[in-house]
C-alpha cells in the first residue's frame, strides 16, 4: 500500500509539472504562455531579385529588390510585395556586410516585417542572413520570430538563393 501511495505522488508530482502553456515546440522556444499565441517553425526557400535600375550604394550593391519563393505556413510569396532594401552596409575584402529591411507577403495577402543583417563572402559566394520577424498585418499583426538563411550568390546578376529556418510566432 506504502509503494502504491509513493508511486501515486511520484506520477502526480510528475505530470503537475507539464501544462500546455508551459511547454515548448521543436525549436526549443518558449510559448509566451497566453492561449491567443502560436510558436510555429518557419522553413523558407526564396531568391532575392535586385533592383539594377535601382543603381547601387556605396558597397556595389543593388539597394532595392524583391523576394520570390515559398515558407511554411504561407505558401508563396509574391514577388511584386515582398520587398527589401539594403540600409547600411560595410566592405572589407573580402566581406560584405549589409543591413536590410524587408517585408515578406505570402500567398493570401498577409505581411510581416523584417530587419536582418547579411554576410557574403565574394570569394566563396556564401551568403547568411539573419532576420527578426516584428509585426506585419492580417495574421501577421503582432507577429515576432526569427530565421537564419544561408544560400549563395551569383555575382554577375546579384541574384541569391537562400534556404533558411526559425520560428514565428502569432495570434491563433
């Protein structure tokens, strides 16, 4: 009887422990604890399509373009609305480095924002991106997350293919 209690408080204490809010999803992130909240993982794979009628900054870059490609819980982006643009930049051989802001437009309409910072290597033609999700509209009102892309680039055209993988996270 004395093994059958102690087994009792041991499961009880156990699985006190876990409530939905309390737990985390694949990425490790917390949920913020609040019902109306969602932490859902976010895949892309894009390429970024410069502006060269845009001309170029100070580092050799086209300051304007678009972004076409497909993430996880959006579907495709649309070129025409998904836009970004390059705010500051620095170059020492042989690293670029960028700062960019941008806005990704998915299948149905809805945006979020995002500020990032870029690294590419000319020599190697390996790019990163890190980008911070802050808001948008539609689902995206309140949205905030994070991705870390890595692609290459085209140095004649400009043009980089990125794949990448965060998280979101947005009202239900």
């Amino acid at each position: 009887m004395k093994t059958l209690k102690v087994l009792f408080v041991m499961a009880f204490v156990i699985f006190s422990g876990f409530s939905r809010d309390s737990q985390t999803d694949v990425n490790g992130i917390l949920n913020k604890g609040t019902k109306d909240e969602v932490v859902v993982p976010l895949k892309i794979w894009c390429v970024t399509i410069p502006n060269l009628e845009g001309g170029h900054n100070e580092c050799g870059q086209a300051p304007l373009g678009w972004v076409q490609g497909h993430q996880t819980h959006g579907g495709n982006l649309i070129p025409e609305l998904s836009t970004w643009e390059i705010t500051g930049c620095s170059f020492s051989y042989p690293v670029l480095n960028s700062v960019l802001f941008g806005t990704n437009t998915v299948a149905n309409g809805d945006s979020y924002d995002w500020t990032g910072t870029m690294e590419i290597n000319v020599q190697d033609k390996k790019v990163t991106l890190d980008i911070e999700i802050s808001g948008g509209n539609g689902r995206f009102e309140d949205a905030e997350g994070m991705c870390s892309l890595t692609g290459t680039i085209d140095l004649v055209t400009r043009v980089i293919n990125f794949e990448g993988e965060g998280y979101i996270i947005f009202t239900k």
